[in-house]
C-alpha cells in the first residue's frame, strides 16, 4: 500500500510532519508534480522557478541519502493523481497546508473531489503557524507560541520508499525544465536554492550578521546584508518556520545587548510573518478583491503610460527608480522600498493595486502569496483597518540614502549630479543638467506627476469613502483579520483606527 508525499513549498526532510506520518503507514513515494500552467501565470517567474528547481534538485540529494529519490512528474496535478490512482494501489496522500494563490487554491479543491471520488484520504499537516480553519482571532497568538514550541518532527530513522522506473512520466528533478519564462531579465546574482544552502545563510545570520538586524533593515545600503535573506528559503520550504523560531530562541538565550535586541526583533517580524499568511488563508479572494469593499469607490483607473514608468523605474523620482531598478536586477528589495513602490503606484499615481501587485509578486524571488496580497492591500490603503502610509520618496531618500550611493549606483543617469540636486534632479537649472551630463526629460525623466498635488488628491479620495458605514465595515474586517498582539482594530471608535504594527520591516 503506497502513501504519497506530495512536496510543495515543503522542500526540505528535516520538521516535515508529512513524511513522518507517511513513513509510519506504509511504503512511501516522495512526489513534486512540475505544473506549466501555474508557471505561466502573471505573478510566477523564471527567477522563482530556478530558485524552486535548485531547491528540488538539493531535496532529491536529501533524499538519496535516506535510500529514496524524489519522483517529478509534469502537467496538470489533478490528472497526474488521476493517473496514479490507475497504477498505484494508493493509501493515502500526505501534504502540508499550502497557502497559495486563487489557482493553488482552485486546484486542491479539484482534487479534493477527486480523491473524494476515489476514496483516497488526503492529509495536511500545518507547516507555519496558520490555522485551518481560523474561527477565532483572539487566541492566535497563544496559538502561535504553543505551536512554535512543539518537537519538531524528526527525519524517520527508516523509510520504505517505492520504487518507479524512470519514464517520460516519472522524472529526476534535472529533468525538468531549466527556464519557463523569458519575460523578465535574468537576477544579476541569484540566491541558490535548495536547504544545504539555506542553513549556511541561516548559521551566517545566527552567528555574524544578525547583530545588526536591528537599525540596518530600512535602508537599502544596509539592508541586503543586515536582513536575514531567509526569505526565499522559507517561501519554498527548504527551512521551516518551527525550525528557524527554535533555532533563533535557542541562539538568543546564550546573547546579550545589541545581539539579543536583534533576535528578538527578528523573531517579531516571524510572527508577523504568520500573521499576514493566515489573513489569505481566512479570505483568499484578498488577491483581486479589495478587503473594504467601499474602497473599489476609489478613483484609481489603469494609465498604461504611469503604469509602464513605475515598473521600468523611470517615474523620475530616482529613489524609487533606484529601488524598482534594484528588485528587477536582484529579485529581492528590502520591505521599506517593497512599501514605498507600492505606496508611490497607489497615491500619487493612483493605479489600481491589482497589476501592481502581481507584477511585483512575478520580481520577487521570495514571492510569500499570504505576505504579499495582504501587504499590497495595507499599502494601497484599501484594507479599512490600516492607517494609509503616503511615502514621501524625496525624505526616503534623504533619511535612507543621504549621500545617495544607492540611487547613483542604480540610476547611473544621475551619477554626476552633485548631493543638493540628487533627489530632486527635475529642479536643476539648466546650466547644471548640462555640466551634470543630465538633461531632465532625455536622459532622465522629469516626475510623473506633481508629487504633492496628487498626494492631495489621494488623500481627499480616500475621505470621500469615509463615511460611518466605512468605519462600520471596517469593525467587523477587523474582528476578522486584525492583530490582537497591539492594540486591536476590534476597539475603534468612530473615525479612530488602530494602527496595525505589520507597518514594519518582515524580513
């Protein structure tokens, strides 16, 4: 009797609940299943599918030591399972909760009328925190904690793995496909995936890096080294969150001062971590749907033209230029700028979040669905529960970028425009555009739009939808979605909200 272990963005043998479990039923295949159709969609990627075959190809190594092999088929998951129940005499299949996007979404329920049909039990197993279902936000945090203190599952000292001779239908993971997608440059220098290498980044973390976590996330110049870079690793789940909690109170018990301050700020941005996750588990329709639907009132129609600008980094504003220019090179932004581009295409540009977001989600290699739709949404002001942060890109700059390396090195336009025009190169006599090699609106563009006119504008819209009913809307998207860990959106009154602290720094 063969139970299947179905890898997702679980890519990793060490706390897998699945594989335990399975490994005390019966004889075990370990399975990926390479989807075309969710690799072809708007906010999947190249550079999160190379990441993602490099973690699979390091997952099939983990295995072969333990005696096995990962088994990759191709296509459609609902009819591969179809087909494997016509081969296999299946006991059941073993996952962990995925929390995906609207498609992952749409294709577990497919199976699960599937196995249904077929009588297969399928088992998930949580993996991060989140709780399936969700009836009560008052004791998730305990939840949380209780959960993150449990043993981890240990690798099974003896698996019984099933054997598969090697077909057009059964693949090794070099096998499958090196690229997916040409849409987006290549990243200048990629992270690797797979779990060997994200236990030295996380022991260069713990060990080196870390002390200065605290105070070195905001600004770009700081931050690709200060902050973890687990990002992607826990997004495919080569580490897995039970795993980096323990790991980090384990180190953080033996520091003292500036170390301990730190851990303890990263194990916050952990738990924060879970709590945007569960928000899309609780409502997955957060993708395209605005959380306050009273927002949809806002004026915010599509500008092919602002919209092309903002995604090449040419809106003329060079610190979010530099930004958007460094996450298409990189794959990865630290969460400051991730906030103010979505800030800058929301208010001043007032772009529907929608394209925004999945456009971003496609750049980040670390792409997190239960992250990111509720981040976009907070940002682009649309949640009902949250304070709207307009970020001022001049300031930004000016207080995370004051000699401005970060934007010369990215807009190499305005490398030889001196530090008093920088961030506002527009202001330039002429004169000095052309001693600087920089004429504003040729070889760099002037701003999109009037920066404090149109933030104006997106304030007074945002009032416009203010009214009691709003406020009622947003107490009960509150009692749903807000954090207990502050104080909560459950006590507002009035036109009075409670600040949502996930407005910090998550990786």
């Amino acid at each position: 009797m063969t139970q299947i272990v179905w890898f997702k963005r679980d890519l990793r043998l060490q706390d897998h609940s699945a594989l335990w479990h399975a490994a005390q039923s019966g004889t075990v295949l370990a399975l990926y299943i390479f989807e075309p159709d969710y690799w072809q969609l708007d906010d999947t990627s190249q550079r999160q599918w190379a990441f993602t075959r490099e973690a699979l190809i390091d997952l099939n190594q983990q295995l072969k030591r333990l005696g096995g092999e990962l088994i990759c088929m191709s296509g459609d998951a609902v009819l591969r399972f179809n087909k494997l129940t016509e081969v296999l005499n299946i006991q059941g299949i073993h996952s962990h909760e995925e929390t995906g996007n609207l498609w992952t979404f749409s294709r577990d329920l497919k199976l699960k009328k599937l196995l249904k049909k077929s009588n297969i039990p399928w088992t998930e197993y949580p993996q991060n925190g989140v709780r399936r279902p969700n009836r009560n936000r008052d004791d998730w945090a305990s939840h949380w904690n209780q959960w993150m203190t449990q043993t981890q599952y240990p690798i099974p000292d003896h698996i019984n793995f099933l054997t598969l001779d090697r077909n057009e239908n059964f693949l090794k993971p070099e096998q499958l496909p090196e690229r997916i997608s040409c849409q987006l440059p290549s990243v200048q220098q990629p992270q690797k995936g797979g779990r060997e290498e994200g236990v030295k980044i996380l022991s260069d973390f713990l060990n080196q890096r870390g002390e200065y976590y605290r105070g070195s996330i905001s600004s770009p110049l700081t931050a690709e080294n200060g902050c973890s870079r687990l990002s992607p690793y826990l997004a495919v789940g080569c580490i897995g969150m039970r795993e980096l909690v323990q790991a980090v109170r384990n180190r953080r018990r033996a520091a003292e001062g500036r170390w301990k301050a730190s851990l303890s700020a990263f194990e916050s941005r952990l738990w924060w971590h879970c709590h945007f996750i569960q928000k899309l588990e609780d409502q997955p329709d957060m993708e395209i749907q605005n959380l306050h639907p009273l927002t949809e009132q806002l004026n915010r129609p599509f500008d092919e033209e602002k919209f092309e600008a903002w995604k090449t980094g040419n809106t003329g504003w060079p610190m979010v230029d530099a930004s958007m220019r460094y996450l298409i090179a990189n794959g990865w932004v630290n969460f400051r700028m991730r906030a103010m581009l979505i800030s800058i295409a929301s208010y001043p540009l007032a772009l529907p979040w929608q394209p925004v977001s999945r456009y971003l989600a496609s750049l980040f290699t670390d792409y997190e669905p239960g992250i990111h739709y509720p981040q976009v949404q907070m940002q682009a002001g649309t949640t009902g529960i949250n304070i709207p942060r307009m970020y001022n890109p001049i300031l930004q700059a000016q207080r995370l970028d004051a000699k401005g390396l970060f934007v010369r090195r990215w807009v190499p336009e305005l490398q030889h425009v001196s530090d008093q025009w920088i961030f506002e190169p527009w202001l330039m006599p002429r004169a000095i555009q052309e001693n600087s090699h920089c004429i504003i609106g040729e070889d760099y563009p002037a701003p999109l739009v009037d920066f404090a006119a149109a933030t104006r504008r997106a304030r007074a819209d945002l009032k416009s939808v203010r009214d009691s009913e709003f406020f009622t809307t947003a107490q009960v998207i509150g009692e749903k979605h807000g954090s207990r860990k502050r104080n909560s959106s459950r006590r507002m009154t009035g036109k009075k909200k409670a600040r949502d602290a996930g407005q910090m720094t998550l990786f």
